[in-house]
C-alpha cells in the first residue's frame, strides 16, 4: 500500500528543506574556516589595534 500523495509531498518538501540546511550550515562553515566570513578572530583584532 503506497502512502498518500499528501504525505508524499510533504515528505518530499522535508527532505529539500533538510538540503537546503545542511548545505548551508557546511558551506558556512567552509568559509569561516578558511577566514572569509568571520573577522572578528583575536589575531585579527589585535592587529587592528596596533594600526590605530
């Protein structure tokens, strides 16, 4: 017995939003990995200071 179509939908609809969030939270942090997102590190704080 195959479920409804409803429920297909829905299944369907939950598994590209769980996609969706998964892909985004790895390519965040991808990139705060590799220091494109984030700049508020310590070193980079300290080397602010000391340009001012």
């Amino acid at each position: 017995m195959s479920p409804s179509a409803f429920a297909a939908v829905a299944l369907l609809g939950f598994w590209v939003l769980m996609m969706f969030v998964v892909t985004a939270a790895t390519g965040e942090d991808q990139l705060r990995a590799t220091g494109w997102v984030d700049d508020s590190t310590p070193d980079r704080r300290e080397r602010s200071r000391s340009k001012d």
